[in-house]
C-alpha cells in the first residue's frame, strides 16, 4: 500500500496566512500533513500559539 503525506514550506507570511485554510482541509478530510515553518515567522507569538494547537 502506498501513503502520501502532503508537506509544505511556509517560508513568507503571505504563506503562513495560507495555512489555516490549507490545515482546514486536511483536519476535516482527516488527512495527516507536515508543514515546514521559517523560525523567524514563529518569533511572532501569535502564529505560534495558533499553529501549536494542531500538533
């Protein structure tokens, strides 16, 4: 059997805005995805917080 586990870089804000749509659908199609994030958009606690509710 074959599996695909999606991945994505977030490398600007624009992208990071995209997530919670992006992370929308796969929590609603129960679909396991990995989302790489540039450390320096995470200084800013509030994306942080929000991407760390959905480890």
């Amino acid at each position: 059997m074959i599996q695909y586990l999606p991945s994505y870089d977030i490398e600007t804000v624009r992208c990071l805005e995209g997530v919670r749509s992006i992370a929308a659908h796969h929590i609603h199609f129960g679909i396991p995805a990995t989302f790489f994030v540039v450390g320096e958009l995470l200084e800013d606690q509030h994306w942080a917080e929000e991407l760390g509710q959905n480890p």
